[in-house]
C-alpha cells in the first residue's frame, strides 16, 4: 500500500490568498510529481522533482512554485489563489525506475477559490 | 504534442468481458500504462506494457502494439466496483506521463 499523504483534502478559500498544499511520502522515492485535474479531463504535469533541490516545471502553465528540501517532502504554493485555480491537485512519486515509471498518488487536495 | 485517445464513456453488464481502447502517436515511446480511477479518488496502477502483445493481471489484461499505436485493457467477469474510470497514459522520450482523459466504466447488473 503507497504511503503518500496530501493536506488539506478540502480546501475553500477567498482571492489572494496565499496557499500551500502539502505532500509527503514515507517510501523514500526520488521522483515526486505535482498534476492538477479536472472533472472529466486528462492529468496535466505542473511540476515534478527528480530528487532534494531539484524542481522543473511540468507541461502545464502554473503560477505556483514547489520546493524539495528533503526527499520526502515537496509542498506546492499558490501566492495569490485566483478562481482560475479551483481544481484538483494530485500528488505523486515513484522509485525513479525509468524502466515502468509506475506513480504512487496521494488522495489529493480539491481546492476552491470564491 | 502527443495525444492520447481513448472514448469517453461505456457500458458493460456485469459478468461480461469489456475492451477499453487506446491509441497513441507512436513517436517518443517508452511505455504504455492503464490506471484506474474511481470517482473521487486518486489512480492506481493497473499494467504497464512496453512490448507486443498481451499481459495478464487476474480478471485484467493489457494488449500492446507498438507499430499501430494501440493499446486496449480487456476486464473479464465484470463487477460492480470495477465501475470507474480508466486513464491511458503513455511514456513519452522525456520518461514523462502523457494521459488521456480517461474512459468512464458504467458496470449495469
């Protein structure tokens, strides 16, 4: 079973204001990763992390940033929340097998912005 | 960019057997994988094929061809729970994940 935790679950919050959303994992993996999904839609990749101090930015454009301080830990921050960001954000790792890249996810944070 | 396609909703009746079909550019391939995802919550890993032909997990398998660009998982003696969605996703040259926007399973008794 992934041990892979995301807080808040739930998360309802006024424009401008700043926000993190926490991931953390207990499986030692190097790769963490950050989606964001839509009802319906397909996962897009707004940044992912190949190991502590190493962040990119994914496919999506994004207006939060992400740190990796330590491998199990890779919070994603929101500035200024704007209604544009209400979603859901999904958090991911894996080994860093190249071979079968399988992702581990947490249960995600589903934010709203009024 | 790379597209993934895949329809976006069927129905099957339990007990039966159900193709979910995937297709994918070709280029920049590194692997083909099928999650599953249930309303509200987040995907689990369900196959991964890099080469041809068909792998077997239980009551699900995964077929690949990498010359047509197609992928198709096949559930067998459906259930109620496996009432969710299944999202293709493809490894591209990059070793990153380009999903599709996943097939809604409506499993009827």
């Amino acid at each position: 079973e992934a041990d892979i935790y995301q807080t808040p679950r739930y998360l309802v919050i006024g424009t401008g204001k700043k926000i993190t959303l926490e991931c953390s994992q207990t499986m030692g993996h190097d790769k963490m990763y950050w989606y964001q999904q839509d009802p319906g839609m397909e996962l897009h990749l707004i940044h992912y992390s190949y190991g502590v101090n190493s962040t990119e930015k994914g496919d999506l454009s994004s207006e939060s940033t992400v740190s990796r301080i330590r491998t199990e830990h890779f919070p994603l921050t929101l500035e200024s929340a704007r209604p544009s960001h209400t979603s859901q954000y999904l958090c991911a790792s894996s080994k860093g097998d190249r071979d079968t890249g399988e992702l581990f996810f947490g249960e995600g944070s589903r934010l709203t912005v009024l | 960019g790379q597209n993934i396609d895949q329809p976006t909703e069927m129905t099957a009746t339990e007990g039966a057997i159900v193709q979910i079909n995937c297709t994918y550019q070709t280029s920049g391939f590194n692997g083909l994988f099928w999650y599953q995802q249930h309303a509200g919550e987040a995907p689990t890993f369900l196959s991964y094929n890099v080469l041809d032909g068909l792998e077997e997990k239980g009551r699900f398998s995964s077929f690949l061809s990498r010359s047509k660009g197609y992928s198709y998982l096949l559930l067998k003696e459906l259930q109620m729970k496996d009432s969710a969605s299944y999202l293709c996703a493809q490894m591209d040259s990059n070793y990153q994940l380009i999903w599709g926007a996943g097939t809604k399973l409506i499993i009827k008794p």
